[in-house]
C-alpha cells in the first residue's frame, strides 16, 4: 500500500499537475498584465515628502540618518510594496478578507478623529464643558496613614474583638502585635480611589469620616474594616478633596472635550455614510433548544 509521502510525489510528478499549475500561473500573470487600468494607476511617484518620511522612520529606528544606499534600498522596499498592494488590488485580494476590511476601517475612523484633534473650541465650549464635568477636575483627597491588621480569614469571628483589645493597648502605649498585610502598613498620599483597591469602600469611608472630623489626625483608632478583615488606623497628614479651577484644569478638558467631540462627530459621520446604502440582515436563526438531561440512568 502506498504512503501518504509516495502518492504525494507521485501526483507532483503527474504530467497533468504540470499542466493544471502553469495553467493556473499563467492565468495570474495574464490577470496582472490585463487588468484594467481603472483598477490600478500605473504611475508610482516618490516624491520629496515620501522621502521625508522614510529618512524619519529610518531616523527614529537608527538615531542617525540613512545612507545614500540605505535610502535607495528604503526606496526600493517601498517600490515594491506599492506594486505588490496595486496588483492585489487589481486581482481583487482584498476581497472578503478581513483583516484588510478591519484595517481600513480602522484608518478611516483615525482619519475622522484627527480632523476633530485639529479643531481649536471656542472658549464658551471649553468653559461649558469644564462646568458640566465639575467632578471630573476634582481633585481627590489624599491621606497618609499607619495601620495594624487583624486577619479575619485567620482570627475568625474573633478578629474585631482582638483588634478592639489591641487598640486599648495602644492607648496605654503599649507594643501590639498584628498579622502580616499584603500590602505595605505604612502608606503615603494614598488618593482615596487607591484606598478603594487596596482595602475597598468602607475602609475609604471610614478613614475620610475621621480625617474630616474634630478628632482628625495622629490618634489610632478603629477597628475599621476592609475586605480582608479588621484594621487599627492612624492618620498621619490628610489633605482635603480640591476642586481644579478652569485655568488649573485647561489642558485635561481640553483633551476631553476634543475626545468626546471626536466621538460624537465621528458616530454622526457614519450615519451619514449609513444613509447611502440599503442594507439587509438575514433573519437570525432560530436558538436550538438542548434536551432536558434524562433522569431515568439509562
């Protein structure tokens, strides 16, 4: 019985094979040298700014600028590449492909946000903006802190009370003993959404409450909890929640409003788009139900 690798050498030596391949070679180069023109142009220009941009690119990969024959074998590359794109083009290889269709698109919708990157908004907007966006250039409140852990995974139900006995400890100046953290005990400037991550909502909301309050800082005080179990907490500076003025903020709404101006015009750009074309969906398929599993052991 033949192998696989025999029959393969065999049909490769097929003087019908022959004959199929040139066929099909011949066609492909028929369809290259025959292609209308329509489909293609068949003047390829490097001009000065293609120039530019190669030496840029070859500058930014090499920190110095190419050679003469470094440029030509950049020239020569990018020659190629344009003929290669053009005849796929003519054959129509772009066809039903689609990383070429989401490239495009993607190319498309940059081109549309850049042209919104170049706008310059009218003062009025860009303070409007700011106003309507007023938490946004907040700036959060920041607090540095020391803490003691008590694991609830670890302590079970006893965890806050031991956490309670230790903070009385700690009133009387003694030495407490914790359990590790994950986490480092001594933190600096935290903002209140970093608070958020490490130790979770409550925490945040607990110390906050006491940073605002009359007792304030440079006492213990708790148990507070988190999401890992009870904490002793002493606040050693706070620094309040500040809203940014315009001025302060300019740049950052600036780079907002330019963001969500570029979304909405380019969403508005493609229903314009949409409008010219009729497009029809199939009817989705009905979902197949799944048979109940049988009860009976069979």
């Amino acid at each position: 019985m033949a192998t696989g690798g025999s029959r393969a050498r065999r049909i490769l030596r097929d003087p019908l094979t022959h004959f199929l391949a040139l066929g099909a070679l011949g066609f492909v180069f028929y369809a290259i040298g025959g292609g209308s023109d329509e489909a293609r142009q068949r003047k390829i220009t490097i001009d000065h700014y293609e120039l530019q941009r190669l030496t840029a690119l070859w500058h930014a990969q090499w920190r110095r600028p190419p050679t003469e024959a470094e440029l030509s074998g950049m020239v020569a590359d990018r020659i190629r590449e344009e003929v290669f794109y053009r005849e796929a083009l003519a054959l129509n290889l772009d066809d039903n492909d689609a990383l070429v269709r989401r490239r495009l698109a993607d190319k498309l919708e940059l081109a549309l946000i850049d042209v919104v990157a170049m706008t310059e908004p009218k003062e009025g907007e860009l303070r409007a903006h700011y106003n309507a966006n007023l938490e946004r250039y907040r700036e959060s409140a920041e607090l540095s802190l020391t803490h003691k852990f008590f694991n609830a995974d670890e302590r079970g139900e006893r965890a806050a009370a031991d956490a309670a006995a230790a903070l009385e400890r700690l009133h009387q100046g003694d030495a407490v003993d914790d359990d590790s953290f994950h986490a480092s005990k001594t933190l600096t400037e935290q903002s209140s959404q970093r608070l958020v991550r490490v130790f979770g909502t409550a925490f945040r909301d607990a110390l906050l409450t006491r940073a605002s309050g009359p007792d304030g800082a440079d006492s213990w005080f708790g148990p507070v909890p988190s999401a890992y179990g009870f904490h002793l907490v002493r606040i050693d500076t706070f620094t309040p929640s500040r809203q940014r003025d315009f001025e302060d903020a300019r740049e950052q709404v600036l780079e907002d409003w330019r963001r969500e101006t570029g979304d909405a015009e380019e969403e508005q750009r493609y229903r314009e788009m949409l409008a010219l074309y009729e497009v029809e969906v199939a009817p989705y398929p009905a979902a197949k139900s799944q048979p109940l599993p049988s009860n009976t052991g069979d």
